[in-house]
C-alpha cells in the first residue's frame, strides 16, 4: 500500500468529510491521528481505524487554540515520530445574513468561523511543517470549498463569513504552496462541492430526492485526497481542485506537475 509506514493527521476527524478521509489514509497503509473537539465520535474513527489494522490516536484538540495544536503534534510525535500527510479539514459553519444581524450573534459568528476555518488551518500547519522540512518532505491538503471558485459559483449572500474565512485558507494554502515547494513539501486545496455530512444538513434538512442525487458522498471527496498524494513528489502544488462529483476525484490520478 503507497502509505505504508506514513504517518497523517487529520483535524474534524469525527465525522464527515475528516472521518472519511481518515479512514481513506488508513485504507492506504498510513498510521492516523485524529484531532476532534467530539470526543466520543473521534474515538470510533480511531477504532474503524485500529480494525483495519492501523495504528490510530484519538485527540481531543481544538484547532483554534494554540496549545491545544502544540500538545496535540507534541502527543503525535511521542506516539508516532513523523508526520508525512496533513489534512487541514476541521470546520464550521453558519449562515449569517446582514440584513436583520443580531451585532452581537454575527460577531460571535465572524470570530468563530475565522477561529476554526483559518486560524486552525494556520496553526495546524504551523506546528507540522517543522516537522517536515526535518523529515524533507511531506504533504499537505487544506479542505476549502467550492465557493472560491467563482467561474462556477456566486457568492452566497448569507455565507459572507463562511466564504471569507475560506478565502483566507485559500490565500495561505497559495502562499505556502510557493514557499514550502522548493523544500518538497507539496500544499494544495480541495474545493468540494454539496457533500452529504451533518454540515450540510445543518442548513438544509430535508433534501429532495434530485438534490440529494447531486451531493457527493464523503468518501468521493476521501479519493480526491488520496489521488493527490498518489501524484507523489512530482505532482502539482498551490492547486485548489474543484471536486464536484467522484469523476472529478478520479481524474486527479497520476496528475504530474506542468514542465
Ligand atoms: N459538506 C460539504 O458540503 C462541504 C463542502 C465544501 C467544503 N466543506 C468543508 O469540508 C470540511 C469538513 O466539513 P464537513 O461537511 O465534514 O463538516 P461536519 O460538520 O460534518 O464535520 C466537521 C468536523 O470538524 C470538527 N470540528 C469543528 N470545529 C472544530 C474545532 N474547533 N477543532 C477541531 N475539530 C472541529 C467537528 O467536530 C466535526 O467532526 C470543512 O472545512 C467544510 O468547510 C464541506
């Protein structure tokens, strides 16, 4: 298997997209440390993980709180001595209209969203990267959305906090891509597109039949992860793939970076 002896961390590994992904990796052959603030579902991911045979930790780590990242690498790096894959996956969120905002409510919101979406994507890679420069090479994959692709879709007038703080990740996931590349560590974004997770059921409940036949499964975009570090070294860095249906997460196969 082509992650046999790797090790990769996970953040919202305790269900949805992080759950599927997690699980993809240890499919893979990699050892997985999942880092929730849901203890109890994280712990089952942990333990889908054991089963298959892999070497699995469950922490609790709130991405947006520096010392929980720092204690939560710190406790990897004892159990586990590397760190090859990070997937920068946790996140929130809300809608939140301006028109009628409660001040307080949607400043909650905005310091919320930007504290998990960004910070916690920041701080994550910011604890991993020494790491992998150590190690000299390593793989890194931010869950975006498909909202920054805007050939493809408008801005949503309620998830004006939700996309900015997405934007931001996209920024950081470009910038880091350009400075970590030349030391073989590859960054690069995922863009997906409606997927079936409580997320998207927190703000639409009751899909109808059609819609739902258009959502992704978690493990369509779980693929698209995996095909990207099946490109290896040489494939691209500081891209932002869209992932709208699992043929789009098959076609990033064997992907090799331009000449
Ligand atoms: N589901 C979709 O349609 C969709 C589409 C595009 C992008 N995304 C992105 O994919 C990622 C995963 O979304 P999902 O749909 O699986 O969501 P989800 O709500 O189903 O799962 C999110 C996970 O993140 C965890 N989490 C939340 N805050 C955290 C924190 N502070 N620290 C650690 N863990 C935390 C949650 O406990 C949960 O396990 C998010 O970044 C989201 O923005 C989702």
């Amino acid at each position: 298997m082509f992650l046999d002896g790797k090790v990769g961390v996970v953040t919202g590994s305790a269900m949805g997209l992080g759950k599927a992904i997690a699980i993809a990796l240890a499919q893979e052959g990699a050892d997985v440390a999942c880092l929730d603030i849901r203890a109890a579902e994280n712990m089952e991911t942990a333990q889908e993980i054991r089963k298959l045979g892999r070497r699995a930790v469950d922490l609790s780590c709130d991405v947006a709180d520096k010392n929980d990242v720092r204690r939560a690498i710190n406790h990897v790096m004892r159990e586990f001595g590397r760190v090859d894959v990070l997937i920068n996956n946790a996140g929130v969120y809300v809608l939140s209209p301006m028109v009628g905002a409660d001040f307080d409510r949607i400043t909650d919101d905005y310091d919320r969203l930007f504290a998990v979406n960004t910070k916690g994507t920041f701080l994550c890679t910011l604890a991993v990267v020494p790491i992998m420069l150590k190690q000299g090479r390593g793989e890194i994959i931010n869950v975006v959305t498909n909202h920054v692709k805007r050939e493809r879709y408008h801005a949503e007038s309620r998830g004006h906090i939700y996309d900015a703080t997405k934007w931001a990740q996209l920024s950081l996931n470009e910038t880091w891509a350009a400075e970590l590349k030349q030391h073989s560590i590859r960054v690069n974004g995922l863009c997906p597109a409606a997927t079936d997770t409580a997320m998207l059921r927190s703000v639409m409940p009751n899909p109808s039949p059609e819609v739902l036949a258009n959502w992704m499964k978690p493990a369509d975009v779980a693929l698209a992860v995996i095909n990207i570090l099946k490109q290896g070294p040489d494939g691209p860095a500081g891209e932002s793939y869209l992932i709208v249906t699992r043929k789009d997460a098959e076609k990033l196969a064997g992907k090799l970076a331009p000449a």
